[in-house]
C-alpha cells in the first residue's frame, strides 16, 4: 500500500492489529491505515487463514503459462526491456522483478539466484496466481484490487508466511486507462528502500508508453504537457485521435491534465477538452518536426503540445474527408472493421452484453472465436473479473473433469497435495468460454449442466459446494443440433448453453480482409509500417483460407520474421513455400467452380500439400496451418487422407 512510504505502521501497532484480526477477524478502525484494513476485510471475505496452511491456489502447468504468454505477448514484448532495465539497477539486493498479468498470473520473472529460491517457496515464480483471492493481502493482488501503485512491507502481508517479503507494484494499463497487469519489485523485507515505489511507477509507465506508441503509430498522436521542456520525458500526457478528432486513447496523464475517466475514451473529441479545432492539429502534424504548440483549456489554462501522424493518416487526409461519426471505443468496436456479417454478429452481442444470456459462437476452427470472446468479456462489466478459455477439444477425458471442477488434495493418483480449485472457480466473478464445447464428452456434460443449474460446483473427491458466478460464453464448429439428434449431445444442456448463438464469417467471405491484414501486421511488427506487395494483396484476397484468420496470422508472423531490416513489403519471397505455391494457383485464370466442391478442393488440396511438404510431421503441419491437430485429425478422415 502506499501508504508505507510516508506513513510506515509502527510494529507494535501492526501486531496489535494482527492478534485482533487472527482473534476476532477483524481490526478496529484507526489501528492501522484504512487501504490496509480494506485488503485484509476482502482477504478475510475470501475465506484465508492469516496463518496456517493456504488453501490450494491455482497455478499455470507448462502449457497453460505459454499460452497466457501468447495472449499477453504484446504486454510481455514492451515490458521485458524494462524489467530487463529496473533487474539492473537493482541487481544483487536479493530482489526480483516480476510481471503479471490482469488476473494475477505471473508471467515472468528476473531476479537474484539466492532470493529466488526462497521465492518459489512461496509460489512467487511465474504461472503462479497472486490475485488478492488466493494470495491476501500483497502488492500485486493489492495493486490490482485498488487499480493503485501499492506498497505491502513485512507483516503488512495478510498470509503469515509472506512476512519476509517487501513487495512494491504499479499497475499497467493499456490507452484507454484499462488494466493490463502489474509490474513488481519483490525482496527480503531487510533491504526495503523508500525509493522503490518511485522507480517501479516510472517504470511502468515508460511501458505505457511504448504500448501507446507501438497502438496509435499509425494515427493521429498528441504529447502535451503544461511546460514545453516536459514534452517528451516519461512525464507528458498521450493522446490518441480519430481523423476527425474523436479520442480514441489517453493515458493517465493526458485524462489528468485534460479532466478525463477512463471511460471517456472515444465518447469525447478534442474540441471538448481544449480550445482547438482539427485544422489546427491536422496543420501542425502536416508541418512535422518537434516544436510544441499552445493550446488552451477550456477553463484558460495553458498547455503545450506536440502533433505526430503516421503517414497513413497524412495520406487519408489529404485525399479524403471523414465523416463525423460516434465511436463506441471498446474491444467489441475493434472486432467491427466494415464487415457485414461481423457488424451484426458485434451489435447482437453488444445489446446481450450484461444481461444473464449465455453466448454461443460458431464458426470454422480459427474463425477468431476465443478473440471474439474475449473481446466480449473486456467490454463487459466484468471486465476486471478472470477470463478463464478451457479448449474442450485438447484436454484428454481422462483429465477434464479435474481441469474443470477442481479436486481435493489426494483425489487421485497424481493429485497435487493441495488440491486444486479447477477453471470454473477460477472464473468466479468473470467470465468462463468453453471451447470447442461440442468436443466435451457426456458425462461431463452432465456436470456442468448442474453446476449452470445450481450456480455452485463441487470439487473432484468431495467436499462442500462453493458458489460461484460467472458469465458463461461457448464455441463450437460443430453443428450442435445435428450433434443432439445423433445422442452426442445433451438437450437440456443444448438449451442452456443456447441463449444467443452469434455465427463468424469465415475469412473467405469477409469483407474487411485488408483492413484485418494492416492490425494483425500492427499487432505483430509493432512500430513498422508494413503492406503487402500490390499483386500479393490481390492473391491473398482471392484464396480459401482454410485456417481462416490463424493461417493467416501465422503467415504474416513468418513473412514478418523473413523481411530484411528496413524493408517494408512483403511479397512472394518472404511467404512459406507451400502458401505462396497455393496463392500463385489462386492467381491465375481459371473456371468458376460450385462453391461447396471449390472449397473442398481446396482445403483438400492445401492439406495435402501441407502434410507432404512436413514430411507427415502431423504437428508442423497444424501449425502451418493455422489449426490445431486435433481438428487436422479430422479434417483428413473427412477427406479420406488417414
């Protein structure tokens, strides 16, 4: 809490308060700081024990922490030069500098070899969860609870057996002011610094800067500041416009500067908050260079700017103008890049957004249905709540019901001795997406459906149900009536599962693919201005798509790795072999064929050649694909190829 630095809690104090709160549960008022006294009521509500043994808490396996990094590989890639960086100014004071994500989950970690042994005694190590519902009172689950740097020293700690540690962290948030994850400075409590807090806040927000940047690089950006020589330093504000002047990002500094809430992302335009209009801006962005501008609030106060433009941007400009139009400004409205079919699936989904209506999607395996979720749940209410995606399909039977329900410890052979809560718990208070939920065999079918009936689940070998509460979305690209009438699936489940079913375009028939080729090449070559070749373009907006849009991200994640440095289109050279041979026979001239035998020539004709060109490596050729192995399975029974 931060209230350490200028108020550190007398130690007879502190253990007053904990004899009250391991005596009574609870600490009087005034006793200790009310921030602190808040973290450990909502401890308590959490159901720990200040001493003793913890309950079984979740953690990541192997897999599960590659693909919580994939998710955050944005997040990771710009905070890991940084943790690189604060690892070295603090190197050899038995520390460590940690990320973690939006739910609690640590990411990774850099640190001295002698602190990090004790560390990992107490589960500080990556794909371990310290949100405030396993771990207490602690700077990372704190920072995230409050949305607040925080400061836990020693015996500030809820959980007795985190007394050893002092622990500083600073929240990360994304352009729009919502949380991403924290960054943190954990130590021994001998070596606590008063200083600390100041450097791991800069830190993060010298990350918040670079994911600004690296998001609004190719639109209209204005640094301000209320000093000329504060532009350009880790203190100026960021903002982010439409081309017609709607805000589209601004980080803690610009809404603090500007009288702006993390919500007034793109429901304000500029002419809101200062006394300037977008012929100014556009003038001094076409003028370029690095001399600041006055600008003034509307209150007559002064402040200095800066305007930058990508050049894309400048282009759109000068050719054309833009219609004034509101923008809704959540991670549903980035989903909804002009196509028809999207358009209706985002509105349909908005208008159930916080409404007890369970979402189904279908689509074609790698149509962007987890993405989708997600994007669901982030502009939902829920969206400080856990995202938890369990992928049906992948888990073999003989663990699933474990993954989901949780078990107690001594379950089964092979069970951790602590147990563990299982994904539904995990999701308590967020949002749980089952993929590929036509793939979940029958008998856990039964059991969900009972922990959707009573709102409540009971873990594997027994034990007292817990209540949970969660928003529940699904996905299949299975045709789940048909699945039904062949006795693969429940009805009652059917139903309850079946409160709105959104269907996704496949890649083929959308009509916004260059608009999703210039994000995912935002996404995956940050700060580069990246196109394909003219008669590329053209080639990849004729072919199939199989993999739909993970083929294609896969594709444009190799092109990218094989540009030289400053080259800035992609073409046939920098494409797999067997992409760019299937996008070469797509260019060229031929017969309209039926569309159902055109497509699966296609996809016969694409998988085929992918597993040829593996050499029967089953795996690279999924990855090639753009689509997990087990749908490849499938894919070649149904064409006959296994």
């Amino acid at each position: 809490m931060t209230h350490a630095i200028a108020h550190r809690i007398p130690a007879a104090r502190l253990r007053a308060a904990r004899r009250q709160l391991l005596e009574q549960g609870d600490v009087e008022d005034g006793l200790i700081a009310p921030d602190l006294q808040r973290s450990w009521q909502r401890s308590a509500r959490f159901g720990l024990a200040p001493s003793g043994r913890m309950p079984g808490a979740p953690h990541a396996s192997g897999p599960q922490l590659v693909r919580a990094l994939d998710h955050q590989r944005e997040l990771v890639a710009h905070a890991r030069p940084v943790m690189e960086y604060l690892f070295d100014q603090t190197r050899d004071t038995d520390s460590m500098v940690i990320l973690a994500d939006a739910q609690g989950m640590l990411l990774q970690s850099l640190g001295d070899a002698s602190f990090v042994d004790r560390a990992q005694r107490v589960a500080l190590r990556p794909g371990a969860n310290w949100h405030e519902q396993w771990r207490g009172t602690n700077a990372i689950g704190t920072a995230l609870a409050d949305a607040a740097p925080a400061v836990v020293h020693a015996g500030e700690h809820y959980l007795e057996r985190n007394g050893f540690l002092t622990c500083t962290a600073a929240p990360i948030a994304d352009p729009c002011g919502r949380v991403l994850g924290v960054l943190d400075i954990s130590g021994d409590h001998r070596g606590y610094h008063r200083h600390t807090l100041a450097l791991v806040r800069s830190a993060a927000r010298m990350i918040e800067h670079r994911l600004f940047d690296t998001r609004h690089a190719a639109g209209l950006r204005v640094r301000l500041h209320a000093q000329p020589e504060g532009i350009g330093t880790v203190a100026e504000g960021l903002l982010a416009l439409s081309d017609d002047g709607w805000i589209t990002g601004a980080d803690a500094a610009a809404r603090s500067m500007l009288g702006l809430q993390p919500g007034d992302c793109s429901a304000r335009t500029i002419e809101h908050v200062l006394q300037l209009g977008m012929d100014a801006l556009w003038s001094w962005a076409r003028q370029g260079g690095s001399a600041p501008h006055v600008a003034r609030r509307h209150d007559g106060s002064v402040l200095w700017l800066r305007v930058e433009a990508g050049r894309t941007v400048l282009a759109l400009q000068t050719t054309r103008p833009v219609p004034r139009v509101a923008m809704t400004g959540d991670p549903l409205a980035a989903l909804d890049s002009g196509d028809a079919a999207m358009h209706a699936a985002v509105d349909r989904a908005r208008r159930v957004l916080d409404k007890p209506i369970a979402l189904l999607l279908h689509g074609e395996s790698g149509v962007g249905k987890e993405v989708f979720a997600r994007a669901v749940h982030a502009s939902s209410a829920r969206r400080d709540g856990p995202f938890v995606a369990v992928n049906c399909a992948a888990l073999p039977e003989s663990l699933i019901e474990a993954e989901l329900f949780g078990y107690r410890a001594g379950a089964f052979t092979g069970a951790s001795r602590e147990g563990a809560p299982g994904r539904i718990r995990e999701a308590h208070g967020g949002t749980l997406f089952l993929d590929e939920i036509g793939d979940m065999p029958l008998a856990m079918q039964a059991r969900l459906l009972r922990v959707l009936q009573d709102r409540q689940v009971v873990p594997l070998g027994g034990g007292k149900p817990v209540a949970v509460d969660f928003r529940l979305i699904c996905a299949t690209h299975r045709h789940l009536r048909s699945e039904l009438d062949a006795g693969r699936f429940r009805e009652d489940l059917y139903y309850r599962l079946n409160g709105l079913t959104l269907t996704l375009p496949p890649l083929r028939e959308r009509q916004d693919q260059l608009a999703l080729i210039e994000r995912l090449l935002r996404e995956i070559a940050p700060g580069r201005d990246l196109q394909l070749a003219p008669e590329l373009a053209q080639a990849v907006s004729r072919y199939r798509w199989p993999g739909n849009l993970r083929q294609l991200h896969n594709a444009l994640q190799t092109a990218c790795a094989l540009l030289d440095e400053g080259e800035a289109e992609i073409g046939w050279t920098q494409l797999p072999d067997d992409l760019a041979a299937e996008l070469r026979d797509t260019s060229a001239p031929r017969a309209v064929l039926d569309d159902t035998a055109d497509l699966r020539m296609q996809s016969e004709r694409t998988v085929r050649q992918t597993v040829q060109a593996c050499e029967g490596n089953l795996s690279e050729a999924a990855r090639r694909l753009g689509i997990s192995r087990n749908t490849l399975y499938r894919k070649l029974d149904e064409l006959g190829l296994r």
